[in-house]
C-alpha cells in the first residue's frame, strides 16, 4: 500500500475510533430502515466492480475490526474519473419508503479543490462517466437518480460547496442546494456522513419523493435537497435468485467521482467490527449492501 492510501486509512481510523464511539453513545449504531442499507458497514470493497481510477483495499484497525476502503480518485493527481458498484442489485421495495447511509471523505491534493462524487441508482448497466465537471457520473448514459457532493464551479453552474441530485446520467442537478462552505474538508474535520431517504406517494405507483442529506459530526452541520415526485417504474428492474424465483424490484448501486484539473482523492469507507466486545455488537446490525444473490432481469 502507497503511502496515499496508508496517509488516507489513518485519517479514516481516526474518524472512525471517534465516530463509532458516538454511535455506541447513541444507540441503536448503524441501524438503517428495514427497506434500504446502510453501506457504512459491513461491506467489502474490494469485492465491488471498479472502474476507471477506481481502486480498493481493506486494512485491519487493532480492536476495532477492518476497514474497506473505495478510492475513486488518488489524491495529487488530476484528470481522473474513477466508479465502482455493488456485485448484485440492491432489492428495494420503491413503494415503501427507504434510507440509504455511507460515509465519505475528500483527501486535497495540490492544486485546487474539486470536483466532486456521486452515489448512483440506476436499473441500467453500470457505466463510466467523465471526469471534471460530469464527476465521474455525466456522460454515462445511466437511468435514474445520483446524489452528488459537487466541490468546484464554474461560473454557470452552483455556488461549490453544493449538494445535488442528478439524473439519467447527466452531472446538470435537477436540484441542488448551496451549502455556503468554502471547503469540503478543513484539516480539522473527520469523515462526513451522507443519508439518502424516499417517502412514497401512497398511490402504489413507484414514485415518491427523495432526500438527500450531508452531515458533518465534527461540526453537527446538515445540508439537504430534496427532489419531488421522483419516477422509480421505468428505472426499477426485476430480480430474481438462480432458480428463478421472483425476488422483487431492485436498482444497481454505486459510487462515482471526478476531479478534472483539480487534484483531489475521493474515498467511501465502510467498517466491518469485531464481534467482541459486545459493545460493539449492535453495529452488526447495519444492513449489508446485498441481502442475497440476485441477477438482472429487464425492466417492466
């Protein structure tokens, strides 16, 4: 392991040791919504589909369990766009409402702060964006929604630092929201920590509407946008297991980002704990990213 990814892994365990001690704190840590997952735990990585600059790797924390970590672009070096996605859909009940958590960090480079990543819900085929601009998502032809940390702009676009949710593959937000920071990741700051939730609209249709939100534990800010009447029946596909038996409707996950002239590194984190102490014990509670094997089947 280089020493970014050795630098990044211990900014993280560090976020981590205080984060998690919260949890513990609160109650009830890593628990997501029956319908949705909470991609903070439990999930490995290096087991997901990489694209472009997309790398992972898992590293033991003593005491604490082992950490994956998704590198989608390396920090000091530019003209990146890397992806990555779950290795099966994500089943999901799009007439019920759902929460979607992970956790993410910038790591700045060099240059200039920029530009930004992505998590995708699409019922096409995982596809590579571009880099800058598009952050790794805009260009790649996929259906459905992305919920964006945008952290640069141009003159025509929103003021960076801004929260946004994309669409069908292109990086213009259909939404967006200003955060007025000037900066995703001051020294002082740890991880920070991402919620996507969907109401339903009562009517059986597959359609409702979207929250996005970004927390910052270290300062207890919270930015949100929210997108009405989102359409999920032309972008859910169905999911059966290998002997065909009918699973439900289900989306393809993932991560994207890009940084263009810009030289950050963009990473997802994800814990899977020790089982003892028992302390810790509830934080196996966090739904994995994939409840069971499930393959493709076109959309209705």
């Amino acid at each position: 392991m280089n020493g970014l990814h050795s630098a990044a892994h211990r900014r993280l365990a560090h976020a981590l040791l205080a984060s998690l001690a919260a949890l513990a704190v609160a109650g009830a840590p890593g628990q997501a919504a029956a319908n949705g997952a909470d991609l903070t735990l439990n999930v490995d990585f290096t087991a997901w589909n990489l694209m472009g600059s997309a790398a992972a790797s898992n590293t033991f924390l003593p005491g604490l369990g082992t950490d994956s970590l998704l590198m989608l672009t390396a920090p000091g070096s530019g003209g990146q766009a890397g992806s990555a996605y779950a290795p099966a859909p994500l089943l999901l009940d799009f007439n019920a409402a759902f929460e979607i958590r992970f956790r993410f960090f910038v790591a700045h480079g060099s240059v200039l702060q920029g530009d930004g990543l992505t998590f995708f819900m699409t019922g096409s085929d995982p596809a590579p964006g571009t880099g800058g601009s598009d952050l790794g998502y805009g260009g790649s032809g996929m259906n459905g929604y992305a919920f964006a940390v945008d952290t640069f702009n141009f003159e025509d676009e929103p003021e960076a630092v801004s929260v946004q949710i994309l669409g069908d593959g292109d990086a213009s937000p259909i939404v967006y929201t200003e955060t007025g920071l000037g900066d995703i990741q001051p020294p002082e700051y740890s991880q920070w920590q991402a919620q996507v939730n969907y109401t339903p609209s009562g009517f059986d249709d597959e359609a409702g509407d979207l929250t996005f939100a970004i927390h910052q534990p270290h300062t207890g800010q919270t930015y949100t946008v929210e997108l009405d009447d989102a359409a999920w029946g032309a972008v859910a596909i169905d999911l059966y297991d290998e002997d065909e038996n009918y699973l439900g409707r289900g989306v393809h996950i993932g991560f994207t980002a890009g940084n263009g002239l810009a030289d950050d590194g963009h990473f997802i984190g994800s814990l899977t704990p020790i089982p003892e102490p028992s302390s810790w014990a509830l934080l196996l509670a966090g739904l994995g990213v994939v409840g069971q094997l499930a393959r493709r089947r076109g959309p209705r």
